[in-house]
C-alpha cells in the first residue's frame, strides 16, 4: 500500500458518491488550483461542492525486517457552500448549523466507506482506520467562497510495500566493501 494508492480510494470514494462534487490531495492553500489529481463532477464549471480534501498527512513508519508498517495523521476537510449553490444557478438557504450537520453526515459515510472498502481489497490487517477517535473541527465563513468546512483529524494504519533492495557490499571499491567498516572516516581519506 501507497500514499498515493490511499489518495486515490479517497478520490474514487468521492467519485462514486453522488452527494459530493470534488476531489482534492495537497496544500490547503492549492483548493483554488486545478492539479493533477483532482476529480471534479462533470468538469464543466470548475470545482463543485460538497468537496474533499486531503491534506499533506503525517507518518510515523515501524520497520521490522522486512515488514514496513505505516500510521499516517491525516486531516480530511470536508467544504460546502454558504448562502448558494456552487452550480451557480441557485442560492442554498441551509444555515451554518445545518451544513455542518450535512458535513458530519458525509464525513462518516466517507470514512465509513474507506474503511469498508480497505479491508475488502487488502485484508482486515493491512489498510484501515485506527482506533483514535475521530477529531471533527468546523468552521465557516472561509478563503473567498465563503466555505462552510469540517476539519476531520483521524489515524490510518497499512502495511508498506516490501522494499526490494539488498546492498551488494562485496562488489564495491575498496575500502568500502570490508564488514564490518572501518573505524577511518572514509571521507577524508
């Protein structure tokens, strides 16, 4: 399992999700830029809402032998539209209040779905949700949109793929390829 393989379960997520209109991983500051691995609803009018965004996330990575094992911080932010459609045609009457209780409910099917669908392709031990409580953080009145955003703070565990590469010491130039090494500093020699 990858970053990359993670970001694009989120991105499929959204994709199949008939409520929510955009895919996003990278800075908080790119929602206005249009990258690479966005997916956006009909692609016609730019980035349609509700949207998901991925930050940048966190790891900490076990190595055992050949086991690599990953726990990744990541923060899911979850935007709607204040005061109108992001379709450009309507105004949206929902209050603050309301949308954040529409984002809550998309944050858990979301998450809820992640963790579904990881255990199904990887198996139960491989790609999942921690046991860390989720950390939900709303706010509104957000960057030139006037967003409506739900900050999720939550832990996923997956198991790495196994590197491959064995040092051939032997085969090197000496004095490098002597076990154990030297006490010389092979730099200023």
């Amino acid at each position: 399992m990858t970053l990359t393989q993670i970001s694009n379960l989120f991105n499929a997520i959204v994709q199949s999700y008939v409520d929510m209109g955009f895919y996003h991983y990278g800075w908080t500051s790119d929602i206005n830029v249009n990258t690479q691995n966005n997916f956006t609803r009909g692609t016609g009018r730019g980035k349609l809402f509700p949207a998901l965004h991925l930050d940048f996330p966190s790891e900490t990575v076990q190595i055992v032998q050949k086991n690599v094992r990953s726990t990744s911080r990541i923060v899911l932010i979850f935007t709607e539209t204040q005061g109108y459609n992001s379709d450009g045609n309507s105004s949206d009457p929902r209050s603050v209040v309301e949308l954040h209780t529409e984002l809550k409910r998309l944050a858990i099917a979301v998450l809820n779905e992640f963790n579904r669908l990881s255990r199904q392709f990887t198996g139960r031990d491989a790609l999942a949700l921690t046991q860390t409580p989720i950390n939900f953080t709303y706010d509104a009145n957000q960057n030139n949109q006037r967003l409506v955003r739900l900050f999720c703070e939550a832990e996923i565990f997956y198991l790495d793929d196994c590197p491959d590469f064995v040092s051939d010491i032997p085969s090197l130039d000496p004095p490098f390829n002597v076990l154990p090494p030297s006490n010389n500093d092979y730099e200023l020699e």
